[in-house]
C-alpha cells in the first residue's frame, strides 16, 4: 500500500500510534544505555578491586623481600668486625651487579664484593716516601732544569728494596726522561711503574700513573693506534673498578680519556660507576647526619641515579645494602615475577616527587591504583595497572554484547510488531474507506436505474403515455434497467461466493471464439446506443478450453465495461482472441487514462479504484477487476495488464487449452 493510503483520514489515529512506538523505542534506548553504564562502573570497580588487592598482596610481598634483607643486614652489623666482613663478602656474591654491601666503621667505608664501585667517598690513609728520598732529584729537575742530572738520581732509587720508593722513582724516572727527550726510555720506565699496579702513590694506583702517562708518550711518538688501544684498556679498567679511587681520582682521568676513546668504549655503560655515585650520595647523606641510628630504609635519587638503602646498626659498624634501580628489575622484581602474572598486573616504582624509579607501565587510560609510600612504609610510591585489562573484562564485554543484542531485538522487535499492527489497522482502515465508498457506489448504481424505473411505472401506470410506440420504448428501457439491475446483484451475490469460497464453477468445454463473440455482441448492444464501437478479432482455430460459461462470460463483460467507462473521449473498444503456446489469450485494449504503475497490482484488490477514477468521476463498485481474478484463477488461468498512462490500457486472460 502507497504511503500516502497509509495518511488519509483518520491520521491522527496513525500518529498517535506512531508517536507511541517510537516513545516506546526511546525509552528501551534509554533504559539499555543506562544498563550499559551500571555495567562499565560494575566492570571499572570490579577492576579496581582487583587491583586493589593485587597492590596489597604486591607490597606485602616487596614489605617481606625488604624485611628479610634487614634482618640480614641486622644480623651482620652484631658480628665482630672480621667475621662480619667474612659473612658480608660471602652474601654479597649473590649481589646483582646493580648492588652493594658497605660496612662503614668509624670514618672508614667498605664496599662488598670487592671491585664493586667504581671510586670511593673515602678511602683509608695511604703511605708515601719520605719526603728527603727524592729531594736531590726534584732539585735538579726542578730548579736546576737538569733532566738528565734528575734522572739519573732518580735511577739511583729504582734499586730500592722498598716498593713504595721504587714506585716513586719509577715514576719520577719517566717523568725527567720524557722532558730530556728521551722517549722510549721514559716508556720502559712507565712501563715498570705500572708493574706495582694497586700500590697507592699519594692515593693513586701506581698501575694507573705508568699507563696514563704511557697515552701522551705513545701519542707524541705518533703511535696513534697503540695510543687509543692503551686508552681503551685503562677507560675499562677504570669503570671495572679495578683500582680504589676517589671520586676526584676518577673523574679526572674518565674525563681526560674520553678524548682519546673510540667511539664503541666512550658509550659503553658502567653499573659501577652508577653504584659509586649512589654510594657518594649516602655518605654525604651520614655524613650529614641524615641516617637514624638503630637502622633504617630510604630511597636516595639525584639527576642521575636513584637508589634504596636499608641500613642496620652493630656496635662499632653500620652494614647496609645500596641498590639501584637495575637491582630492582634483576632481583626482586623478578622474585615478585609469578605474584604479577597470577594476578595479571604491571607495576611502577615512584620516589616521593613522583618520578619514576621503575615502570613497566604504558602510556594508556587504562585504570591504575596507587599506594603511597605513607600507607606501605615502603620507600615507594606504588603504582599499578592490569597487564590485559581486556582479559579481566572479557566476562563483562560478553554481557554487554549480549545485553546490547538483546535490546537490539527488543527494538527490531518492537518496531516490527509496531510496523505489523500499524499496517494492519491502516489496511483496515483502507478496508473500511472502501466499503464506505463501495456501499456507496452501489447505492448510486442502484439509485440511477431504480429511478428511471419509477418514472417511468409512473407514466405508464398513469395513462399518460401518448403512443404505441412510445409505450414500447418505456418497456424495452424497463427491460434494461431491470437487466441491469439483475446483473448488478447477480454480480454482488456471485462476488460474496467467490470471495467465501463457495461459488461452484460448473465447467464444460467451451468454444471461447464464439463465447467472446456471443458477448461481445450483447456488450455491443448494450453501448451502441451511446456511440460506443466494439471491435472484435478473433481466430477461428482459437481453440476451446475448459470453463464455466456464465462466469468466463462475466469476466470478459467487466473487462468491457471497465474499458467503457475509462476511456469516454475514445469511443472505440478492441477485443482480440487467439492461441499461443497452448493457451488461448482473450485480450481488451482501450485508449482510456491508463494505469500507473504503482496501481497496476492493487486494482485488483477488492473495492480499490484506480485514482483516475476519482479525476474522471467514473462511477463502480470496485469489485470488478477482483471478480475477474477471480474467475481466472479458478480457471488455473492468468489475468495480465499492460498500461501506460494516457495510453490506455490493454487487460488479457490466458487460459489452457483443454486437450
């Protein structure tokens, strides 16, 4: 049905039904959306519960990893002095390379393992010559500018018994050489110095004195490769930890190396270093007076480096434990390992400003918990997040998938049912519009013959008809009339059968050639009176076919008749019967206002009209084309319709031929 059928009167029932619908619609879109939220804070706070006792059971684990260590460090720091450096180097062998053991007693420091940290705040007093030993020799050299005078002093020397003085002359040695010019000798003598190797010369190893001035010597001889490969060696002897430094010691000659570097060493990284400064930090940070006795933990950071230190204090020592970050992720972080993937979390470590220590945590939205340092008495703040949010939430986007289709059928739902009834009570409302205008069509149909009928009974029930000839003629238009009226209630009563089902079609083999032409010819006589002409073509080999005369007949008179009251500007009607492919075709072409499209399957719907119809003022009932559809089916025929608008219109019935 067109659109604008389903907005004729009453339309206000259409949209109050209509509003009704989509106010239903709304509100089971309204009430889906606000599941949906319920749902996502569900999802949010089951994932921040989760996560919740993830961080609890996380920071109990890093409180119990923690406490353990002191208790170490504790029981280190009551040993006596030797025995606690014996256990302490003992543990600290299973120190990762971002950790180290100091035992600081007095104004002293250890470090454990040995060759942990790169230099040292402090180191222990060293032993030097004494000051008489080389005093002819610096005179020379010095104020006498007699190099060679000097060095021969100072060879003098290098047959000492003591090391310390042989180590001093060496160097000195080398030193008044290189000024006389001599080169190569000056590199022997280096050579030998760098043979004592951690004898400290005035807090310097004497191994690290004869190879640095080796570098220069080798450079000035133009021996640029053994130069940088002399440079490399000492830069990671340096950053190993080889030698005992201090601070000033070591950044020195990392500094005035650097130059001479290649490329591959000058970046490569030093853990020991970084310990180092972590270790220079924390003295000054005792030093100051920072550190409660009794023991203690805190997390130490500066640009650089950031680090925890837990501390325990004995009688005479204080044992802590200094780990970086890098101890962090290679130790207990991996410890923590099982704990993190069993409950499905990532974590980050923050030091008190909030910068991040350690962080395996993205840049997503996804939701995170923190507990403060205050809350733990870790030396952290604590950060988590889930490590598959979309894992933890899986049970929930399940639900909410199946809440939203069940919702979405919902609407379909009620949008179909609403669609269904909507049509339903807008057919039955067209319905209704047309057995209005059917009953009255009828009632015009019967009023126009039934009035000529009582004008007529009146004027020959008066006398007042003067002639013979007249008298006839009133009769003969009494008889049509009467015709008329019979056909026009034979029509309805058939029709009422038809559409019950119990009309009875008595077939029998018909010639449809001389069928067609037998009421072709009543049809003729009934509209010849009024100009029309009927024009007939029919084949005699048509054939016959198996049908019910009255009621073929009567499908082929409505055809007519449409065609009549169609086309009243072209007064001509053409009728063609012939046989095609075993069926007979019984066709009525006009050229009347033709059939749109859009109607060419409704006009045979029961009381529906044509809108030309309405345009022309062609009166019926709307019953005419049905009733022949439904002749033809009973038939196993086939009503076809070709039509264009303006160009008339051309109906056919097809029917098999019986055999």
């Amino acid at each position: 049905m067109a659109v604008r059928e389903w907005l004729r009167p009453p339309r206000h029932l259409l949209v109050l039904f209509v509003g009704l619908t989509l106010v239903l619609a709304a509100a089971l879109g309204w009430l889906g959306w606000r599941l949906l939220q319920q749902d996502r804070a569900l999802e949010t706070q089951r994932l921040r519960d989760h996560l919740e006792t993830a961080a609890t059971a996380v920071a109990a684990a890093l409180e119990r990893r923690l406490a353990e260590t002191e208790r170490t460090l504790g029981r280190l720091a009551s040993l006596p002095a030797r025995e606690l450096r014996a256990q302490g180097a003992a543990w600290a062998r299973d120190l990762s390379d971002g950790a180290v053991l100091l035992v600081r007693s007095g104004e002293g420091l250890e470090a454990f393992p040995a060759r942990r940290l790169a230099y040292y705040p402090v180191l222990p007093p060293s032993r030097s010559p004494p000051a008489e030993t080389f005093a002819d020799g610096e005179a020379l050299e010095f104020r006498f500018q007699d190099f060679a005078g000097a060095a021969n002093a100072y060879r003098v020397h290098t047959r000492s018994r003591d090391g310390l003085v042989r180590a001093g002359a060496l160097l000195r040695l080398g030193r008044a050489l290189r000024k006389a010019g001599r080169e190569e000798p000056a590199l022997d003598a280096y050579a030998q110095l760098a043979g004592f190797d951690s004898l400290p010369l005035d807090g310097v190893p004497a191994g690290l004195l004869g190879r640095h001035a080796r570098i220069s010597i080798l450079e000035a001889l133009g021996r640029v490769a053994e130069s940088r490969q002399t440079a490399d060696s000492l830069y990671r002897d340096l950053l190993s930890a080889r030698w005992p430094l201090s601070r000033g010691a070591f950044e020195f000659y990392v500094t005035d190396l650097l130059p001479r570097l290649a490329a591959a060493t000058r970046d490569a990284p030093s853990a020991k270093a970084a310990l180092a400064r972590g270790v220079a930090l924390l003295w000054a940070d005792w030093s100051a007076g920072n550190a409660p006795s009794g023991g203690g933990r805190r997390l130490l950071r500066d640009e650089e480096i950031s680090a925890v230190v837990l501390w325990a204090d004995g009688r005479e020592e204080r044992v802590a434990l200094l780990a970086t970050a890098d101890h962090l992720r290679a130790v207990w972080l991996r410890e923590l390992e099982p704990l993190l993937q069993r409950e499905g979390v990532r974590i980050a470590l923050d030091d008190l400003e909030g910068n991040p220590v350690i962080s395996q945590l993205g840049d997503d939205a996804t939701p995170r918990v923190v507990r403060t340092a205050a809350e733990t008495h870790l030396p952290w703040t604590l950060r988590l997040a889930s490590a598959d949010p979309g894992n933890l939430t899986a049970e929930f986007a399940v639900r909410r998938r199946l809440m939203l289709a069940g919702f979405g059928v919902a609407v379909l739902l009620a949008l179909v049912a609403a669609y269904a009834v909507a049509r339903a009570v807008t057919r039955e409302l067209g319905v209704a519009r047309l057995q209005s205008e059917f009953v009255a069509a009828v009632s015009h149909e019967f009023r126009t013959p039934l009035t000529s009928m009582r004008q007529l009974t009146e004027l020959l029930a008066s006398g007042r008809v003067p002639t013979e000839e007249r008298r006839g003629q009133y009769y003969e238009v009494l008889r049509r009339e009467g015709e008329r009226l019979h056909r026009l209630v034979e029509g309805l009563l058939d029709f009422g059968r038809m559409e019950a089902g119990a009309h009875e079609f008595r077939l029998q083999s018909l010639d449809v050639a001389a069928l067609v032409r037998e009421t072709v010819d009543d049809f003729r006589a009934e509209v010849s009176e009024r100009g029309w002409v009927v024009d007939l073509e029919a084949t005699q080999d048509a054939g016959a076919v198996r049908a019910d005369r009255e009621a073929l007949s009567r499908a082929l008179w409505n055809l007519l008749d449409n065609a009549v009251k169609y086309s009243p500007e072209h007064r001509t009607v053409w009728v063609k019967v012939g046989g095609a492919d075993g069926r007979v075709a019984i066709s009525v072409r006009d050229q009347g206002a033709g059939i749109p499209a859009s109607e060419r399957d409704a006009i045979f719907e029961k009381f529906v009209r044509g809108s030309s119809a309405g345009v022309a003022g062609v009166k019926g009932t709307g019953i005419g084309l049905a009733m022949v559809q439904h002749i033809v089916r009973a038939h196993g025929g086939e009503i076809r319709v070709e039509s264009q608008p303006g160009a008339g219109s051309t109906f056919t019935i097809l029917l098999a031929v019986e055999r």
